[in-house]
C-alpha cells in the first residue's frame, strides 16, 4: 500500500576535518535520487570527513562542521536542484521553523477540517519510563503550543490528549482505545516503548488512526508492522546495534555478555548484535526490568570471564543495575550502553552515576546542529526554562509537527489522507531531529549515533557526547 516515490531520497552529510590545524570544514547535503546514490554518496563523504573527525577527537570541530556542512550542502542541492524533491528540502531549510509552521499548516486552506484539532499522545508518564516520558512528553506539548499561538492548523486550534501508558503494553492499548474510541482522535504521537507499538500496532490499522513513535526502535516493528498506519521518527535498533558493536569492537573487546531487558527493545538489540558478532558473544543474560534487583545476573556475568558487556536498559532499572555492578566491582570491565540510559535521571544516584563514569560508553540517536535544532532549543529554553534534559525530546516534537502538516495538507480528518500526506511531506521535512523521509515501510531512511560518556565536571557529574557513528 504504501509506495516509494520513483525518486528516493539520497543523503549527503558531509565533513572534512583538518587535524593538524584543527580546521574543520565540511560539505553535505541532502539529496533526492536513486538507493545507489544514497548510499555510495553518504558511505563515502562520511568516511572522508565525519569519520576523520571523530577518528582524531575533534568532536567540536566535527560538529561545526556538520552545522557547516548542512548549510552548504543545502545551498548547492538548492543552486542545483536536479529535482523538484531537492529543491523542496533545500527550501525548507532555508525557509526557518517558524516560517515552516506558517507557510506549510497555519496558512492553508482547509474548509473540510473540523473547527478543532485533536492530536493523541500516548506517553510513559509513570513505570520505568516514566521520568524520561515526562520529559518526551514535553515535544509534543511544544509543537501544539507553538503551531496555536502561529495560528493553529489552517485556523483551527490544536488540542493534545496526552495518556499515560504506565511502561506497560496493556495500559498502552486501553489508553488508545480511549483516544480513538472516545475522544475521536485520528493521529497520536506515541507510544515511546517498541512493546507498547507493538500491543497497539493491529488496532491502530483496523481504525485507521496514523500512529507516529518518536522513540520506539526496536527491529520487531518493522517485521510485524511492514505496511501499515505505524511510523516512526528515529532509526531502528538494528542500526544502533551496529553502532554498540563497533564501539565494542574499536575499544578491544572480545569476550562479549550482553545483558538487555527481556522485552522488545532490549531482545531486538541483542538479536542483532548476536548476529554480527555470534563468535564473540560468550553470555546473553535477559532479565525483568520490574524486580530491581539483578545480582543474579551480574554475578553470572563476572564469573564468566567477559572483556566487555553491551546493554539494555531504562532509567529506573539501570540506576539499580549500576549501583550492584559497582558493588561487585564490575567496573573493569567495558561496558556500551544503548539511549536506553541516557539522561539526567541516571546520575542521581551518585554509585551509578560513578559507575557510569569509570566503565560505560553510550549512544544515542544523534540530531544534527542545525539551524531548526537551534530553533526547537530556543523556542524549549523559553517555554521549560531549561535544556532538554532525556533523549527523542526533539524527535517528538518533530513527529508533531509532521502529523498537524500532514491533515492541513490534506484537507480533511480522516486517517487513510492523513497517512498518503505524511508519506508524501516526508521527502522534504526537515525537522529539529534532522531529515525525517521514510522508507517504504514508515521506518527513517538514516540515523547518526552520538557516543556518550560521563565525566566530572567541579564534582558534578554530566553526560557528554565524545563522538558519532553511522552504521
């Protein structure tokens, strides 16, 4: 059902770092042409240039360049515009955020539309999501507020009907009968885990309602939901598993546990990396995210003799398991950690937060610092009064703005137009999360991985980012 355009969307994000000057320069660019040139266009300018970088360190000046690159990629695709898809993104980058708002949802003309605008968002305000769904939530909250006080969607108010999914699968699937049953909702935002997606995937399509994710990754979504109302904004974990490999691989290891969640998000990523890896992988340990205590499985793995231990988990489990694992001194041992962990809350307990500063490394899907990453920060800043403080913050304020666009184009609240229009707007949506084009199934054609870590900071500890990866 649903189809790629004849021309696909190729990227170009490009860097070239100087090392001995430190001057870092780039050239990158989105463009819209065949796979081959996607691939062979990226895959190269990447190794040249961000690769560079990041190898030597230089991961300020890599990201400067990145900014660079960005602008200077635009400015060509759109100079020469060798289709009418280039010359869409190389506009919207140039057109700004707000004026994006006002140009593409505020000013259309839309008679058939409803006089207000629901929009559902099934967040994880509780469970063990909870203090990174609260967080999330704040996406969302962001994009309606800003699109009402432009004007709203083609005149129309925005209402936003957030529900709590508890972290859990059932509560994800009563609360979205409830915003599709009850309140009449035909898009949400949401859910952030993959088995919350997972439990609501089949309803979602037999009601027709378009369902976009800002966090949910997991492999296993794109296998049981290939063609159908569900989409999401962020890479799959099959590629975030290629990005914990390498970084696994690149710092030695070759005795590797994995320890992951038994649950969609923690499996898929372990599948994948037992499958790139099966020689190295001595111990796969899942556990129940809910007990909150995990010496069993800790102990397991410091007997088996590991070099390094590749990770899944949330906050609330994580801050557990690092706390026990510094207890039984597993931190001489190397530890990759998933965006799973990521986070403000994860350093409020000082052991795991000292844990996480002698052995882990991260990553994190990796938005690019652009002119409309600029824009979400500001517009964020003004309204919460701090920086984003959890990951896919701007991915769900991107998945927002992406459904109002989609019903002001077209024309009428009704799920099966909204998807053909949010299949099409994809092509050229440039958002605070970076190029949000989707493939023919509703999975993001590429994703960059930041690799994080810990340090101290006057005492403090904080998380910063020391790299990127593209798988």
């Amino acid at each position: 059902m649903r189809k790629r355009n004849s021309l696909a969307v190729s990227l170009a994000v490009f860097l070239i770092c100087t090392v001995v000057a430190v001057v870092v320069a780039g050239i990158a660019g989105y463009y819209i042409g065949h796979d081959g040139g996607y691939r062979s266009g990226y895959n190269a300018g990447y190794n040249e240039g961000y690769g560079k970088g990041r190898d030597e360190g230089l991961v300020a000046g890599a990201q400067a360049a990145y900014r660079e690159g960005y602008n200077t990629g635009y400015s060509t695709g759109y100079r020469h515009g060798f289709s009418n898809g280039t010359l869409n993104v190389a506009k919207a980058l140039y057109m700004g955020l707000k004026d994006r708002i006002l140009r593409e949802i505020v000013q259309v003309s839309a008679p058939n539309l409803p006089s207000k605008i629901k929009v559902g968002c099934l967040m994880a305000l509780t469970g063990e999501l909870g203090p990174m769904g609260v967080e999330i939530a704040k996406g969302a909250q962001l994009a309606v507020a800003l699109v009402n006080r432009l004007g709203g969607v083609a005149g129309r108010p925005v209402e936003l009907i957030l529900e709590d999914t508890g972290t859990d699968p059932s509560k994800a699937l009563t609360a979205c009968k409830k915003l599709v049953e009850v309140d009449g909702v035909k898009v949400i935002v949401g859910p952030m885990a993959s088995g919350e997606v997972m439990a609501v995937g089949s309803y979602v399509n037999e009601r027709k309602v378009v369902l976009v994710s800002p966090s949910a990754t997991s492999p296993y979504i794109t296998l049981n939901f290939p063609d159908d109302y569900v989409f999401r904004v962020v890479g799959s974990d099959t590629a975030q598993a290629k990005a914990l490999v390498k970084l696994a691989l690149d710092a030695g290891c070759r005795k590797i546990a994995t320890l992951v969640m038994d649950n969609p998000y923690g499996v898929g990523i372990e599948d994948v990396v037992s499958s790139l890896i099966k020689d190295k992988i001595v111990l796969k340990v899942r556990y129940d995210p809910k007990k909150m205590d995990f010496r069993t499985e800790l102990t397991q793995i410091k007997g088996a003799g590991v070099d390094g231990v590749i990770y899944v988990g949330y906050y609330e489990d994580g801050r557990v398991m690092f706390r026990q694992a510094l207890e039984l001194g597993l931190d001489n041992i190397k530890w990759f950690a998933a965006e799973g962990v990521y986070g403000e809350p994860m350093l409020v307990v000082p052991e795991s937060a000292e844990f996480m500063y002698r052995a882990v490394l991260g990553t994190r899907p990796l938005p690019p610092l652009i002119s409309f990453y600029d824009e979400f920060l500001e517009e964020y800043e003004a309204v919460f009064g701090a920086k984003p403080a959890a990951p896919y913050i701007e991915y769900c304020f991107d998945a927002t703005l992406m459904l109002l666009e989609a019903i002001a184009k077209a024309g009428v609240y009704d799920g099966a137009a909204i998807k053909e229009k949010l299949m099409e707007i994809s092509s050229s949506f440039l958002g605070a999360s970076g190029y949000k084009a989707f493939d023919s199934v509703g999975d993001q054609l590429m994703q960059i991985y930041s690799t994080w870590k810990v340090v101290k900071d006057d005492g403090k500890y904080k998380i910063i980012d020391v790299g990127a990866i593209t798988p």
